[in-house]
C-alpha cells in the first residue's frame, strides 16, 4: 500500500510523496523509514510525519530502547570491568562507559563512580553489531550537562512518545512547573527520567505531573500546574 | 620537499596535541578519517551508488527529527551549574533571533533576488551614472581649483 504524510503507515507500506519528490534538496529519513534503491519503506507502524525541510519520519509508539549515535540518556552503572564501567541503558546490551571520559579524568585521577550511581550521559557509538558506548563529556573535554547525577533523586521510565512530548520546544510543561516548583531534571531519550525536588512529596507531586503529560494536551498544560502546585500546598 | 607538494603544509603531532589546538585537532582529524574512508572503500563501490550518492540522508534519531531539546534542566536553584548553562543557551538564542529579526531582507530574498539574474550592484552603479550625467547637463562644470601660483617678487 502507499502512503502519503499524516497517513498510518504499517511497515511495508511504500511511502510515496519521497519517491516523486523532486527538488535537489537531500532528503532525511527518520527513524521508521529505510531505503531500498529508489524506493521508501515504512519499518515501523505509526503516522508519517514530515519535519521541517524535508524531513519525513514515522511517529510511532515504542517501549523499547533502540541506541541512537548522539542521543542523552540516563542510565544505571552496574559494574567495574577494567577500565571501563557497564551501564544499564534499557537497551538490548549494557552500554561501556570508559572512566578516562569524565572530565578532568587521567590514568591516575579516577572519577568517582560507583556500582549502582545513575549517569546522563550521550551515545558515542550505537551500531547494531557493537556494544553502544557512553562518554560524559564533549569533543572539548568539557562536561557540560553530563555527569553522575547525586544519588537522592527518583528514577522512573514512561514512554518514548512523552520523552518526545515533554522535550519538544513547543511543550510549556516544564516552564511552567519550574515557576511553581525547584526541581532538578534529566530525561534520558531511553525512557527514564530522573528527578530531585526539595522533598520527597514534592518530588513524587513533578513525577505525576510528568505521567500525567503523556494524554494533556498542549493547552491544558497550565491547569495541570496548577493543580499540582494547589496539591502540594495543602499537603503542607 | 615531497611532503610540501603533496598538499598543504600538515600541523605536526606535537603542536596538535598542545592544549589550546584541540579544536583544530579535532577538524584535522575529522577530515584524515574521511580521507582514509574513501581511500579504502573506492573500490567497493558501484557506478550505480555514486550515480545517487547523496540523494537521502538516514538519521535514526527523534531528536534531531523533531529538534528536541536537551534533557536536562534545573529551576529555581536546584543545580546552580546546569542553570548557568541552560542561561547561556537562552541568551545565545535570543541573540539570533534578533540578528535575524534586524535584518530587513531575509537570506532567502536575498538569494531569489541574486537567482532571477539581476546583480543587485549593476543597477545601483547606473543610477549613479544617471545622477552624473545630469548634474553635467545642468550645472557648469565646477572649475578645477587653480594651482598654487608662486608669488612673483
């Protein structure tokens, strides 16, 4: 069958506005879509979507983590082997995670992480026929946003599609849940969040209102806000 | 000498490995890898692959699809650092949007001005031509400022 953009495509289905696209633009295949010589095959199920220039991927609903090259996540160290630390990304295999990728890291200044911390961290590898690997610091040997997150935060998992809800530069959620709230977030594109509040009321009341994002609408996103800030107050 | 006619003068080892040329060192290194790739797979590839080398790009991530943002954020004091951060990131988006917003004519008039073939000095240099010719027609010609004639004693 052939599909066109806002259709549902299954995967097989031929999608057929790229095949006649004819400008001299390149043309980006998302996640979803594969090419087999001229013609584009859906490989998963959900709507074509097409992004900003042209940009076509297909927007389906996903609980299991794929690696993606340059994707943050966060993830769980579960041993020391060597030099390198494996982490737990909710991917088919455990992630390396060498110890000279920190930032300020040598052969004799250690960083310091242990069994069970939890890291945000990007993919630097993510191939099908290796084991993806993590690093916490940029081509600069800066650290940036990246790094073992402290060990009194809350972790918890949800979907992809409300990582991508909630990460969208449309989505006011977290603006406006950081005018009612502190709170220290890392949302990994694994699934997993991680939060710290200044309570630990106050940090299930964020976790909840994030689960809760996944079926708001854009427009109702202040009332949810609001609702949680009113909660929190009267538990006070 | 061979070394020099190959190509440009290459930085050595040693300068790249100094601190403050990490980012050359990065580019160098970027471009060698590319290099190299070709070099070996030249042969692996079929006429009909470099026909429609790039045509499509694969990009196996959302987050460039749907230009999300970065996960990770701090309000209200939670984590100084990150909030430091996440400002710089504001101010640096707020400060493109305005050179883009002060700009009267976007990128993409100007580039469909210069396409349709008209050079957007040739018609600037006639109109000053134009002004020339009239000031001639209508005025005298401004006399020559006379030379410096020495003093006769």
């Amino acid at each position: 069958m052939e599909v066109t953009v806002g259709d549902v495509a299954m995967p097989g289905d031929i999608i057929k506005d790229i095949s006649t696209h004819n400008t001299k633009d390149k043309i980006i295949l998302g996640p979803g879509l594969r090419r087999d010589g001229e013609v584009i095959v859906a490989s998963k199920a959900g709507v074509l979507r097409k992004g900003q220039s042209a940009t076509y991927y297909i927007d389906s609903y996903q609980k299991r983590y794929i690696p993606n090259r340059g994707e943050n996540v966060v993830g769980i160290v579960t041993q020391k082997v060597g030099d390198i630390f494996k982490v737990d990304i909710a991917a088919s295999e455990q992630a390396g995670l060498s110890y000279m990728a920190f930032e300020g890291a040598s052969k004799r200044n250690r960083p310091d992480v242990q069994v069970g911390d939890v890291v945000f961290a990007k993919l630097l590898v993510a191939s099908k026929d290796m084991e993806p690997e993590l690093v916490c610091v940029d081509s600069l040997g800066k650290k940036g946003k990246l790094g073992v997150l402290s060990s009194d935060g809350m972790l918890f998992t949800c979907s992809f599609s409300l990582v991508r809800k909630i990460l969208n530069p449309e989505c006011p959620l977290f603006k406006m849940l950081g005018k009612e709230q502190a709170y220290d977030l890392a949302v990994g594109m694994n699934g997993r969040v991680w939060i710290k509040a200044r309570s630990v009321h106050e940090t299930i009341a964020v976790a909840n209102a994030i689960l809760a994002a996944e079926y708001t609408a854009l427009s109702e996103m202040n009332s949810l806000c609001n609702r949680i800030a009113k909660m929190l107050l009267q538990q006070r | 000498m061979t070394g020099r006619d190959h190509s440009k003068a290459k930085l050595s080892k040693g300068i790249l490995e100094m601190k403050f040329m990490k980012r050359t060192k990065e580019k160098v290194e970027k471009q060698q890898f590319q290099e190299e790739g070709e070099e070996y797979f030249e042969n692996l590839l079929t006429t009909r692959m470099k026909s429609e080398k790039d045509k499509f790009i694969i990009e196996p991530s959302f987050t460039y699809c749907e230009k999300l943002i970065d996960g990770r954020l701090s309000f209200q004091g939670m984590n100084p650092d990150i909030e430091r951060l996440m400002e710089i990131e504001n101010e640096s988006k707020r400060v493109m949007l305005e050179k883009k917003k002060e700009t009267d004519i976007s990128d993409e008039q100007m580039a469909r001005h210069i396409s349709r073939g008209v050079n957007p000095l040739s018609r600037h240099r006639k109109e000053k031509k134009y002004i020339r010719r009239v000031q001639v027609e209508d005025e005298e010609p401004i006399p020559k400022k006379p030379k410096f004639l020495k003093p006769v004693d």
